[in-house]
C-alpha cells in the first residue's frame, strides 16, 4: 500500500471526477488504473453515457492537455498525425503536428474510420511516438489514448482490428446511470460548467511519478502464474 501522503491526491481525483460524473464510481476507478499502468482505455457503450465526460474530466482534474479527435469515414491518417506544408518565407516544408502531439487523446468514435485511419494510432500507442515522413516524433509525457465506439451493430462501423485492440489494457462499459444518479443529473447544474470550474487535483509531473511508483510495484509469482 503506498504512504498516505502519495495516495491522498490520487484520492483527492476520484472524489472530484465522482462528483462530476454521477454513479460511475467504478468506471473511474478503472479509468484511473488504466492510466497509472501506462495503459491506453477502450470505451464501447452507447451515445449519452458520458464516455467523452470522463475522458475531459480525467485531462482536467490531471492538469493534462487534451485534444478530441472525432473520428468519420473520410478521414486520413494525416488529419491525426498532421502534415509537412511547404513555407515560402523560408523555403522549405515545415510539419504542423496532428492532434496526436497532446497528452490525452479522445478518439471519439473510432470504429466510424476506415482501418487506414485507425492505423494512425498504432505506432503512437505503443512506442509514444509517432513516424511521419521519415522523421520520429516522440509525443508529450504521459500520454494516454481513450478511444470511445459505438456497439458493433450500429450501422457505418468497422470493426477494430486485432493488432488495434491489442494496444489497450482495458475495455470497459458505462452504462446508464441508475435511477439516483439520473435525478442529481436532472437537478443539479450543467456538468461541462461544473468541470470548467474544477481545479486540477495532480501536476504531470506527479501523474509521471506516481506511474514510476506504480511500475515498481512488487508482484508476487502465484499472481504471474495466475
């Protein structure tokens, strides 16, 4: 068990993201898990569930940047990881980073792009970096991916690949919120003006270390071999 005074601001994180979304205690927990190992999340659930809620509520109480990629059929893997355009001040091509250079990615819908633009994330999610032109950019620390689908029979989906799913830890579900959590919802004020005025609860540089301190963890063997 780590020392209270390491997991007290972990503790400070949940509470504030329970207070924001309603009833998904659990959910968060895992979330936050996720992240700590260094994982990437997969959220399959339904529109209206809050699965874009948690990830803006996860960057924000983290002090992490966060930028949404919403993901359609038409789009190419250089609207993800950006482009080379040609200067004419200076005479030569200049990259313009992607979406991707950020520390917390929502790809938003990601089985609405073909398997071409859902490629864009592989070298990303696994080595931290991406490839582009021939030049490797590694991208900002930490770096976490939640990728948001819709159910595999809703219609204009493609179907995750396997080499994709391999690059996340988790695959978790929402929900609706029970009838409890509906009624706050219903009462009480706006969440997204509720998250706009919540102070972040963990620096970077403490989320880098508390996944240093998450890393060196002792396993015993039984719980390998299990």
């Amino acid at each position: 068990m780590p020392p209270p005074s390491q997991a007290a601001p972990l503790s400070a994180v949940l509470a504030a993201a329970g207070d924001i979304i309603l009833g998904k205690q659990g959910p968060i927990r895992l979330a936050l898990a996720c992240l700590l190992a260094r994982g990437h999340l997969l959220i399959e659930d339904l529109p209206g569930v809050g699965k874009t809620t948690l990830a803006h509520t996860l960057a924000r109480l983290l002090g992490l940047d966060f930028q949404r990629i919403q993901f359609t059929s038409d789009m190419l893997p250089a609207d993800i990881l950006g482009i080379s355009v040609f200067d004419r001040a200076r005479g030569d091509f200049r990259f313009h980073p992607g979406p991707i250079f950020t520390q917390v990615v929502l790809a938003d819908e990601i089985n609405r792009a073909t398997p071409k633009a859902q490629s864009a994330l592989l070298e990303a999610m696994e080595e931290r970096q991406v490839t582009v032109e021939g030049a490797t950019r590694p991208l900002p620390q930490p770096f976490f991916v939640i990728a948001t689908q819709n159910p595999a029979h809703q219609l204009g989906t493609f179907p995750l690949p396997e080499s994709q799913l391999d690059r996340f830890l988790m695959k978790l579900a929402l929900g609706y919120p029970d009838r409890a959590a509906e009624r706050a919802l219903l009462e009480g004020r706006d969440r997204r003006a509720l998250l706009a005025e919540t102070a972040p609860r963990l620096t970077p540089e403490e989320l880098l270390a508390a996944q240093q301190r998450a890393a060196a963890l002792h396993v015993a063997p039984a719980l390998f071999d299990y």
